[in-house]
C-alpha cells in the first residue's frame, strides 16, 4: 500500500551509542505509525545516546508527520538521549523551519531564499475549512 519504509542501522557502542532511523517515503498518516514503532522499540532496546532520524528521502510530509516526530523525540529524551533530524530534503526542512522545531532537532534554519522544490507558501496546515 506504498507505505514508508523505515530502516535503523546501529553505529558505534550501543548501549550508549547512536542509532540512525532512516526514513524511505513519505511520512504522513499512513505511514507515522512505523516510524513510532521502530523509535519506540529502538529506545527500549538500545537506549541510544542520540537516535539520529535520516530524512534525505522523505520528499514530503504533513503535521502528522511531524506530531510523529515530535513524539519520538519526546520518548528518547524520557529514555535520557536526544534525538537530532538528519538531511532532510528542503521541503521537509522549510516545514520544521516554519513549524518553529529546526532548533529541537538539532537543524540550522534555511535562508529565507532557499528553494524549497516548489513547496506552496502557507502549507495549509493552519486551514480550518470544515
């Protein structure tokens, strides 16, 4: 059903080491689910000192991707690690930028002039047509 795949691959120590999540789709509604579950048992399992989420091949996400991402950070730093967002694409960047959580994942803030591959202005996501 075209779900997102997610793959982690461990580097270094472990406990105590970093854990990379790596995000292949996507991540909006049908898909946040499996990177819960994966972030969810690889802090319990491993206790990561920091979980690095790669994001280089999510070309889109919506804010049910990032409340996804916010909870996992929420369950890593519970666990006493921190969790930092890797090499997303513009589009998920300039998102995070304007959602105001480049900081919490460890991100620079784009220039205001970076293309964003044709992202629409406003998102949308403050619409409340109903």
């Amino acid at each position: 059903m075209g779900d997102a795949m997610v793959r982690t691959h461990q580097s270094g120590e472990v406990p105590g080491g970093t854990v990379v999540v790596e995000v292949l789709g996507p991540l909006e509604a049908a898909t946040v689910g499996a990177l819960r579950s994966v972030v969810l048992d690889t802090v319990e399992t491993y206790r990561p000192q920091l979980l690095a989420v790669d994001l280089r091949r999510v070309p889109f996400m919506d804010s049910i991707g990032i409340g996804a991402l916010v909870t996992a950070n929420n369950k890593v730093r519970e666990a006493g690690g921190r969790m930092e967002v890797r090499s997303p694409s513009p589009f998920v960047h300039r998102l995070l930028q304007i959602t105001g959580l480049t900081e919490l994942f460890g991100l620079p803030d784009l220039p205001e002039d970076a293309p964003t591959s044709g992202a629409p202005t406003g998102l949308g996501v403050l619409d409340s047509k109903g």
